[in-house]
C-alpha cells in the first residue's frame, strides 16, 4: 500500500490552504500525490436534474460517471457507521501515486503532520500529540521535541514530506 500520509487540525486552521500549495510543489519534485479528504458534512459531487444523480437517486449504489478528461466513482454507504480510510486508500490506482496525502481522519493510526496556528480555538497547550505525530506545522514557535515547520512556507512542508518518504 502507498505511503499515507495526514494534515490534522482543528477546521480553520488553514488545512486546504496549506495543501493547495503543497501538492503543486511536489508535483514539481516529480512526487505524484493523491489526496483522500474527510468531510463532516453531506456531500455530493453531482448535481440534482443531471442525468448521472438521477440514475444514482433512482437506487444504484455505484455510480461512475466518465468523460475522456475525468471519471469519479460514487459509491452510496448509508449503513456504514464509519469510514475505513485503509479501505478507501486501496481504491486509489496504486501505479499512478507516490502518497497519499489525507485531509483530516485526526483519529486515524497513520502518521501525520498536526497544524496549529495562534488565534484558532485551540491553545497550543490542548495539541493532541499521539505517537503518529511526525512533525507540526505553525505559525509560532512551540516547545515540542518534534520537528516544528513554518505553515506559511509550504516549500519547507513540501520538503519534508520527500525527505519522510526517502526513509
């Protein structure tokens, strides 16, 4: 299975931003990254009136919709209680990936790099530090024996995440 690889952190905390200038600098390091996010709220990636949400709503429980540029799979899971990130990482095409990077799944066993920023609801003292915490990305300096990386420099991010996975 592909490295994986987690941004946690409280929501506003600037996760999507941080990865959004990332992924293009591992891109450009020859890394190719596929991304997993987690969303507490109910999401849909089709839209009503569309023939492909019609079918789906019409009881299909897979649904793929395909055109030479994209496909997404849709796969309806409403008597799961909750995800199985393992699960959804092996429906990803392994030969075109270096890592998986996820967005959230905090809980899950897979190391991470948490995200603090001064002034979010959290105080850096309330930081959940399990032993998946690889590194912590910040905008203030921390008192933590992991290696700290500056938020607003997604170069340093994008660097340790090649020299994590070089080991």
């Amino acid at each position: 299975m592909l490295p994986l690889l987690a941004f946690a952190a409280c929501s506003g905390t600037g996760k999507t931003t941080l990865l959004k200038r990332v992924i293009p600098l591992l891109n450009e390091r020859g890394i190719r990254p596929g991304l997993i996010k987690h969303t507490h709220h109910d999401m849909d990636v089709d839209k009503p009136g569309k023939d492909s949400y019609e079918l789906r709503k019409a009881g299909a429980a897979q649904t793929i919709v395909a055109s030479q540029k994209r496909w997404a799979l849709m796969t309806e899971t409403p008597d799961e209680n909750e995800l199985d990130l393992y699960y959804l990482a092996s429906r990803m095409d392994e030969s075109s990936l270096d890592l998986i990077l996820v967005e959230g799944f905090k809980y899950e066993s897979v190391p991470k790099i948490l995200l603090y920023r001064e002034g979010t609801s959290l105080n850096a003292g309330d930081l959940v530090i399990d032993s998946h915490v690889i590194a912590i990305a910040s905008d203030v300096n921390l008192n933590i024996s992991l290696p700290i990386l500056d938020i607003n420099h997604p170069e340093q991010v994008a660097d340790f995440i090649i020299n994590w996975l070089k080991k």
